[in-house]
C-alpha cells in the first residue's frame, strides 16, 4: 500500500453527511452537515471543499471509499450515486465498507463485545456484533444481518455495548433484560464518521477494491427494501 494514499471517504448512511480526505493514515480535512434541503447539492459541496482545501483536485485521489450501509435509504442513494459518479467520471477505484463497520470504529479500544443494533423498521434491526483489537480497531465477529430485536438481545453475553437507534425503538425490550444487563453507548456515539471510514479503507486498500464502479450498490439486506430500482 502506498504511504502517501489518498483517499476521498463520503458517509451517509445516518442522518449527518460527512466527507473526509485522508493522506495514508492521517486526515486531511473533514467535514460534515445535517441531511436536510438537496442533499445531493450539498454533498457535492463537501467533497469539493475537502478536495481543495488541501490544494488538490479530484483528479489526484487515488480512490474513494463509501459506506454503502445499511441505513437510511435517501442518504445511502444520494452517497452512492455521488461516488459512483465520480469514480465513473474519472476512472478511479471505489472501496465499499459497512455502515456498521464504520461505527463500530467509535468504540475502539472498549473492554466488551459492541453490538450494533440500529432501527431496519418492519419490527426487526441491523446488527453486527465487534471486539476491540486493541487500539488498532474493531476485529469483526458476525457478519451484517437483519433481524427480530429480541432475537439479538437474547445472543448476547451480559455488559455487551449496545449501539444505535434501536435503543430508542425498543426500550422496554431492553429494560425487560434487566437493570445493567448490557451497556447502553450514548447517543453521540451513534453515527458513522468518514474519518474512520477512510481509517478502515487505509488499512485495507486495495483488499475489497471495486475497479469497476458500476459494480457499486448500497446495502439494504432487505430483499426488497423499496420499489426503487435501477441499481
């Protein structure tokens, strides 16, 4: 892997967009902003002003890096869309990562297991469950899947970090496991960043890269997650 890597990494799976450049391991620049009038508008915006604000043009990227999710489905098509455009544009590789790998990245360093558990609706959750790798970063151990709340819940060991909006969503069935069964993250520590988006893509590249764009797809886990097609 080249030290001098640069690598443009655009989140938005959650509700707040954010675009990080990165040079090897180290941020560039990094920027981010509520999801809220045209969001297409504005992310092209953010990648813009971390390109040049660092002197450079897209043309001197070595890549990209997307979280392709799961998540929310308007943020999702308007990152990959965004990305896959460019990467088309100027013929430049696109490394996909899970939303869900990349907040797990705020927990780096955690004592316990840390067990995403974000609202998919239809009564069920994303989920994915990690362990520190000493500060490193997160060593998977489940693989991305959907499914019933209490199914989770019922698989994981006590004092396990549980993450994400589904803490809201199902309350009481985590109240019902009993005062102190697992810990709870707090609400700030919720959303994915592109910084360690573009840490993880750093440490990878070029394992998972797709030379081909079109390649590009969000992930939904749904079978059928809208009557959107076209990807």
């Amino acid at each position: 892997m080249k030290s001098d890597l640069k690598l443009l990494g655009v989140e938005t799976s959650s509700s707040v967009f954010s675009v990080a450049l990165c040079d090897g391991k180290r941020i560039c620049a990094s920027l981010k902003m509520e999801g809220q009038g045209r969001p297409s508008d504005f992310l092209t915006d953010l990648i813009e002003k971390a390109v040049s604000s660092n002197g450079l043009s897209l043309a001197d990227l070595d890549g990209f890096t997307i979280s392709i999710g799961p998540g929310s489905f308007t943020g999702l098509r308007v990152g990959v869309t965004t990305v896959k455009t460019l990467a088309w544009a100027l013929k430049k590789p696109v490394l996909p990562v899970s939303s869900l790998e990349v907040i797990a990245q705020n927990f780096i360093g955690s004592a316990d297991p840390v067990a995403l558990f974000l609202d998919a609706r239809k009564g069920k959750v994303y989920t994915a469950l990690f362990s520190s790798d000493g500060v490193q970063g997160m060593k998977r151990l489940s693989e991305d899947q959907v499914l019933l709340p209490e199914e989770v819940l019922k698989k994981l060991s006590p004092q396990t970090m549980v993450v994400g909006d589904g803490l809201r969503r199902y309350s009481d069935l985590i109240a019902a496991s009993g005062p102190g069964t697992f810990r709870l993250a707090p609400e700030a520590q919720w959303i994915p960043s592109a910084e360690s988006l573009c840490r993880i893509a750093a440490g990878c590249w070029p394992s998972g890269v797709l030379d081909d764009p079109h390649r590009l797809v969000p992930q939904y886990l749904y079978s059928k997650e809208s009557d959107i097609t076209g990807w």
